[in-house]
C-alpha cells in the first residue's frame, strides 16, 4: 500500500539527483582548472613559476649581466623582461640567456636602458 507520502518522497530524490547531477557538471565544466587564451591552468602557472626561476637564475649567473634589476615574467611560455640594464648589449644579451633557457618559447623585451 503506498501512501502519499511515497510518492512525494520519490520526486524530491528525484530532484535531488537532478540537482547534483547538475551541479557536479558545472563544476566539472568551469574554467577553474584548464586554460584560456588569458588564463593559465594550474599545471601552466606551475610550468610557468619554474620557467621564471630558470630565467632569473641563468640572468644572475651571467657574467656579463648579474644584475637584479631584470624583471622576469611568465606567460605560458613566452617570458617578458622588463626593468633596466646599463647598455643596449646588456639587454640583447639578456634575452639571448633567456632564449637559451629550455622550455622558453618566446621573449618579449621590455628592458629600457639607463
């Protein structure tokens, strides 16, 4: 014998379900995870911050440069330099350290020279 309840009680579990099959979909569809064109994904952000650390420390341990005054950042691949070095040769050298670096797929230079 069912009771009125029963059935009352089907459709919300029903729209429970319905309700988490919804949400575990959305969540599984944002953007949170992959990237875009203007978003890393975390594994990116991650490649990127080791890229970045790569590129300072190949700059520092330059002879001709050992400067701090070098700014390096990360894009999904492509590293900008920015900040200031003392000759337009400081500054093609620097991006020449940077292109030797692995991983690095472009870099923009940025650097102005004081």
């Amino acid at each position: 014998m069912l009771s009125g309840g029963g059935i009352v009680d089907k459709a919300n579990v029903i729209k429970r379900i319905f309700a988490g099959l919804v949400l575990v979909g959305w969540i599984a569809g944002s953007p949170g995870c992959a990237g875009t064109s203007t978003r890393e994904s975390t594994g990116e952000y991650i490649d990127d911050s080791v890229l970045t650390s790569k590129v300072k420390t190949a700059i520092y341990n330059d002879p001709m440069l050992k400067v701090l005054q070098i700014n390096v950042e990360t894009f999904k691949g492509v590293v900008q330099l920015s900040g200031f070095v003392d000759s337009p040769e400081a500054a093609a050298r620097a991006v020449e350290v940077t292109r030797s670096v692995e991983g690095v797929k472009a870099v923009k230079n940025k650097m102005s020279v004081k």
